[in-house]
C-alpha cells in the first residue's frame, strides 16, 4: 500500500474508466463511455481538493487497485467533518484476494490520522459483492437513495 503519485495517473484512469458502469444502477440507462466521462468528472473534481487522498495497492509488484479519499468534505447532511470513499477499484484479476479490504483500512488509518471520526461512501444495492466486503469491515448503512422512474416527455 503507498500514495499514489503522478506516474500511477494512466493505469487510475484505465481502471476507473474500465470499471465506472458498476458503480451506476440498472434504473438508470448509462452507456459505458458515458459511465467513464464521468469518472474524468469525479477525478477532476477530487483533484481540486487539497484534502485528496489517492491510495494504491499492489500485488506481485504489479498495481492491481487504488481508492480515492476526500478528506475536506463534511458529510453534506450533519455537516460533521468525515473521511469520504470517492472511489474504490481494484483489478478484476486481483479480487478476492484481501486488497479491497487492505485499501478500506488504509482509508481508516488515513482518517483516524487525521481525527477524522468517520468513513463513509456510496455503492449500488446491486452490487452486492462490494456491499459484503463493506458490511464485513464495519460500514453500516446509514441512509437510502431511492429512484423512481417516470415516463419520457414526448413533444409533438
């Protein structure tokens, strides 16, 4: 596990762009260069912090994932300082093997470095591989988007 640094920005960009349809839900009609624009957006907007955290992990030498940590957003409801989860992806080669949960707790020691009481982030309900692992490293969930779907306008 170390930071990531400027040399690490092509393979975050391949894994995010590659990986940024999971994070989208059936509901919503998004193609996969749709999904990797907006994972551009994300990165650039997490850029822009000065609290930014990029972490990356490794296996075998090779990088195999990274998580994005926004340390400088307070949870948008409590307005309660926190450490957020941006992003999380690791290689699809390089699951199961631990590094998903070696990266949530590094994003826990980053907080708890900086006095930061909580760790938060967002996933599908679909996607229930990431909620397991979350679930099984202490994240609770806290609250619910809920999405309904309403007709196209037609005009004409």
């Amino acid at each position: 596990m170390r930071q990531a640094t400027s040399e690490d920005d092509p393979y975050i960009e391949w894994l995010g762009e590659s990986t940024a349809l999971s994070s989208v839900s059936p509901l919503r009609a998004v193609s996969q260069a749709d999904a990797a624009r907006s994972f551009r957006t994300l990165r650039g907007f997490c850029r822009s912090r000065p609290g930014t955290v990029v972490l990356m992990v490794e296996s075998e030498g090779e990088r195999a994932g990274f998580l994005i940590l926004l340390t400088d957003v307070p949870d948008e409801v409590s307005r309660l300082d926190q450490a957020f989860i941006a992003y999380m992806a690791v290689a699809p080669q390089a699951r199961h093997g631990g590094l998903g949960r070696a990266l949530l707790q590094a994003a826990a020691a980053e907080a708890d470095r900086l006095d930061l009481p909580h760790v938060s982030l967002m996933v599908t309900s679909e996607n229930v591989q990431a909620r397991a692992l979350y679930a099984s490293d202490g994240f609770l969930q806290e609250r619910m988007l809920l999405t309904k779907s309403v007709p196209a306008r037609r005009d004409g």
